[in-house]
C-alpha cells in the first residue's frame, strides 16, 4: 500500500513538499487520474462506437479528437505544476502562455486538416467537445470531493 499523497481525501495540503523539494511537480497533479480515466472510458466507448456508425475515418477522428484534449491538459496542468514548483509568483505567466500557444497551435493543426477533405473531421471536432465535457466534468467532480484548506480564525490568532 502506498502512503497517502498531498491533494487525495484526508491529506493535508500543507504536506506537499515545497517548490524545489523533490516530488514538488508530481505532488500538484493528483487532480490528473479521474479525468484520465474518465476520457480513457469515454475512448474505449466512443471509438468502436464511432468505428461501427462511421468507419475507420470516424473512429481515427474520436481517437484524434480525444488524444489532442488529454494532450492539451496535460500539457496545462504539467506547466502550471511546474511554475508552481518553481516559484508561485511564475503560476500565471506560465499558464497565460501555455494557453495562449495551445490555441494558436490547435488552431494551425485544425486549419490543415480542415484543407485536407478529411472525411474524419466532423468525428473529430464532436469528439473534442465531448471530451472537454468529460474531462471537465471529471474534474470538477474531483474538485467538489477534495478536502478544502481551512483556516481557525479563532480569537487567540
């Protein structure tokens, strides 16, 4: 069995280990494994669905579609880590700027495939919304069970 980890039910955020200590990065991404098992759930659901309603195209455009928002979060949620293990203050900057060039990338990709007459591209862009939705919703369900720091404003402090 592994010891409890900052972020999971009974842990206390203040037992995260600092920006710089060891493990500071990985302790900041519990909030990962429910949206990435819920999109993992909508994959192996969505895909041989859409496999048998719209071909090999409509279940390479879910897979795409899926992979590039697990893609996107991640690659938001490792950065604000990241800054936030590094020093607080960069948390903001560096999440302005992962958010800003994600879209402008997903926007070139999408514009390129768009040209190419893909016949998976409607799959592909239902797909994003769909898994925008789950991830969301998985999050925020991890969110509203997550213990919430608490602070004693009793009159001795």
């Amino acid at each position: 069995m592994t010891a409890p980890r900052a972020g999971e039910p009974g842990v206390s955020p203040m037992s995260a280990p600092r920006a710089g200590e060891p493990g500071a990065i990985r302790a900041r991404l519990p909030h990962l494994r429910l949206p990435l098992l819920a999109c993992a759930v909508l994959g192996a659901v969505g895909i041989p669905a859409a496999a048998l309603l719209r071909g090999p195209a409509g279940a390479a455009g879910v897979a795409a579609g899926i992979g590039l928002v697990i893609l996107s979060y991640l690659i938001s949620s490792l950065s604000v880590a990241w800054a936030d293990a590094v020093h607080p203050r960069l948390i903001m900057s560096v999440g302005l700027v992962t958010y800003a060039t994600k879209i402008v990338f997903l926007g070139v990709v999408m514009a390129a495939v768009a040209a190419t007459g893909w016949p998976g591209l409607p799959d592909l862009g239902v797909s994003i919304i769909v898994a925008v939705v789950v991830w969301t919703g998985a999050h925020l369900t991890w969110a509203l069970r997550s213990p919430l720091p608490t602070v004693d404003r009793s009159p001795e402090h």
